[in-house]
C-alpha cells in the first residue's frame, strides 16, 4: 500500500468524520416536504458547492505559512477588518450550532439517565446535566475526547445501519412519487450545515505535507461518504413517514428522530433511534465546543490547561446552556441559522473572496486550482450570498 493511499484513506475518514453528524437529524424534516427527488437533487447541488469551495481553501492554505488558520488567511488578505468578521463568524456559527446540540441532546441524555438514576431530569436540569458531562469530557483533553469519539462513532454506524435495514421493509415506493419543488431550495441552509468540513483543510493540508493531491482526493472521498449516507438517510425517513409527519416534525423544530422514536412500535428500534441520535449529537458537540476552547484561548491568550481550561470550557457551554434553556425546542432553528449565515459565509463566500483576491490581486500561482476562473468564482459567491437570502425569508416568514 503506497504512502498516498494510506494519506487519502486517513485523510477521506477524517473529513468525513467531521461532516457527518448531528446536522443530518434536521435534513428530513426540511427535505422531505419537497419529495425526495427534489430533496436529492439538492442534496447533490450543495454537495458539489462543498466540495468546490473546499478545494478553494484548499488553493488558499497552499499560499499560506505552516499552521495558518482562517483568521491569519482573512488578515493577510482581507486585513484587520476582513479577520475581525472571520472571527466573529466562527464564533457565530459554532455557538449556534452547540445550542441545536444542546437543545436535541439534552432531553435523548436525560432519557438514557432516568432508569439509571430513577429521576426525570426535563427542562434547564436536563440541559444542565448534559452540559456537566460535556464539560468534564472537553476538560480532560484531547485524548479523552478521541477515545469517547471512536466509542461513540462505532454506535453511530452500528445503529444507522440498524435502522436502514430495520425500517427499509416499511418503506412505501408511493411516497417517492410527491414532488414540490417550490419548497426545495429552502432546505439549502440545512444542507450546508450538515456539509461543513471546511475547518480541518489548514490542518490536513500541513499534516499531509502540502501535498494537494492527497488532500484533493481525500475532500472528494471524506464528502461523497456523508453524501451516500445522507441520501439514504432520506431514503428511509421520506419512505416511511407521512408528509403530514413531516410537517408536524418541521413545525415542533426538533431532529426527525423524536418523531421517529414516537411512532415506532419495536422497542429495539426505538432503542437504534435514541443511540443513533445521541452519538450523532455528542459527537458533533464534542468536536465543535473543542474547536471553541482552542478558538477563545487563543483569542484570549489563556493556556488550554489547568484553571484556564476551566474558564475556556465555561465560556464555551455556558451561553448554549442558557440560550436552549430559555428557548427550547430550537434545534432547527439553530441548525438553520447556522449554515444559512455562518456555513454560507465561512465556507461559501470566505474562500471564493480569498481566492479572488489571492488569484487577481494579488496575482498568485497555484500548484491545484478548480477551473473557471472568474465566471465559477462569482457564481459561488453569489450562491452563498442566495443562501443567506433564503435563511432570512424564512427568519421572516
């Protein structure tokens, strides 16, 4: 087995293991009003948006110095200003998506504790025992959170693939028939957030040592895995559930496996159902606040251990606890807003923008580069800028 296989399988995992997760809970209840032709269709569409631009911050990290990040990327070519909204949109984005998390996980958490402890925990309780377990995983550091991941991620794909084949006989071919495509683009703020890998493409890049054919490979790979698996994730759910379901799923604002869970009459379905909601969420909430406590203490110049890793790790779920506490039932709304605003911004218009300054301005070569030139730069940025359109109207609606 050559080194740059072994590079892109390891490469290829660790990206699609950052895209999948949590963010696949809300794709039905969005998708499956428009049928699933159309759901898959624009499932495709944004995938192959994903894949572009994450080959544009793939062309910007090759001009950049070892452990660049998207701050120094937006400060070298945006300046002060330009690093000032990065940071305040990283922050934005991964806030809202810890309080989806927060807001799903929680009630699943509280389920799994009560024959433990004989206590229904609901409401701010629930959040914040979910958040003390959280807390103390982040606060051991790195390994611990790999080692509580790798467990988790085996229950992951042991129970999708349990229900894919437990529920698949429940599928009526009738259901595949209703189409409204009216109401399919709206889903794009959802699609975004469940494609956002973006983040680790600096860190791979330089792991992998600028070497842009692995990490060409690896982007496609690592993508089109959580694409296969969203697809028949839709499969299942519009196959089964009524559109009257989804409606009521959509309007409770909740991940689609609440409402899977209800209607189901096996238990050990159910039981697949909660293990696969509760490992998507803790695992995407695990690698989300972590990036959190990195991000703040650097920005605030504190150590990442000891007393300090306290501080971080309170700054981090303290606001998503209060947030999803005094507005439960949230997770669609935070998992919207956060692809529709941060996923459109960070991983759509940041790195065309970049690009455009980097290629034209500033007059760079690049070693990889998606063609098209300026025509593909612009399309991109203008989709981004259609996908906050879109998140507005429906904050509006």
């Amino acid at each position: 087995m050559s080194k740059n296989f072994k590079n892109i399988l390891s490469g290829t995992l660790l990206i699609a293991g950052t895209t999948i997760g949590a963010g696949m809970l809300g794709i039905p209840s969005i998708t499956g009003q428009s049928g699933f032709l159309p759901a898959t269709f624009f499932t495709v569409v944004v995938w192959l948006y994903m894949i572009l631009t994450g080959f544009l911050f793939l062309e910007v990290t090759l001009w950049m110095h070892k452990d660049a990040n998207i701050l120094s990327m937006s400060k070298k070519y945006l300046n002060n200003k330009g690093k000032l909204l990065a940071g305040f949109t990283f922050i934005f984005l991964y806030y809202c998506l810890m309080v989806a998390y927060f807001d799903a996980g929680a009630p699943m958490f509280a389920a799994l504790l009560k024959p433990i402890i004989h206590v229904t925990l609901t409401g701010w309780h629930a959040y914040a025992a979910f958040g003390i377990v959280i807390g103390l995983i982040i606060g051991f550091g790195i390994h611990f959170v790999d080692k509580v991941n790798y467990i988790l991620i085996f229950f992951l794909i042991f129970a999708y693939f349990s229900l894919i084949i437990g529920e698949s006989p429940n599928i009526e071919p009738s259901k595949f028939i209703f189409q409204n495509w009216k109401v399919a683009p709206f889903a794009a703020p959802i699609l975004f957030g469940a494609f956002g890998y973006h983040n680790v493409i600096p860190s791979l890049t330089f792991h992998f040592k600028e070497n842009a054919k692995v990490m060409r490979y690896s982007i496609f790979f690592g993508t089109l895995i959580p694409l296969i698996i969203y697809l028949f994730w839709q499969w299942l759910i519009i196959g089964t559930l009524s559109q009257n379901v989804l409606e009521q799923s959509f309007q409770e604002g909740g991940p689609i496996t609440q409402t899977m869970q209800i209607l189901s009459q096996k238990k050990w379905i159910k039981t697949a159902i909660q293990t696969f909601g509760l490992s998507a969420i803790v695992t995407s909430l695990l690698g989300v606040s972590f990036s959190v406590v990195d991000f703040l203490g650097d920005g605030l110049k504190l150590k990442r251990v000891g007393k300090h890793r306290f501080v971080l790790c309170l700054l981090t779920l303290v606001p998503p606890f209060i947030i999803t506490s005094y507005n439960p039932s949230i997770f669609l709304l935070a998992i919207g807003i956060a692809g529709g605003f941060g996923e459109a911004f960070l991983n759509g218009i940041l790195p065309a923008w970049l690009v455009w300054i980097g290629r034209y301005r500033r007059g760079h070569k690049s070693s990889f580069k998606i063609p098209g030139g300026k025509i593909v730069l612009a399309i991109l940025l203008l989709l981004g800028i259609v996908v906050m359109g879109l998140e507005l109207k429906i904050l509006l609606s």
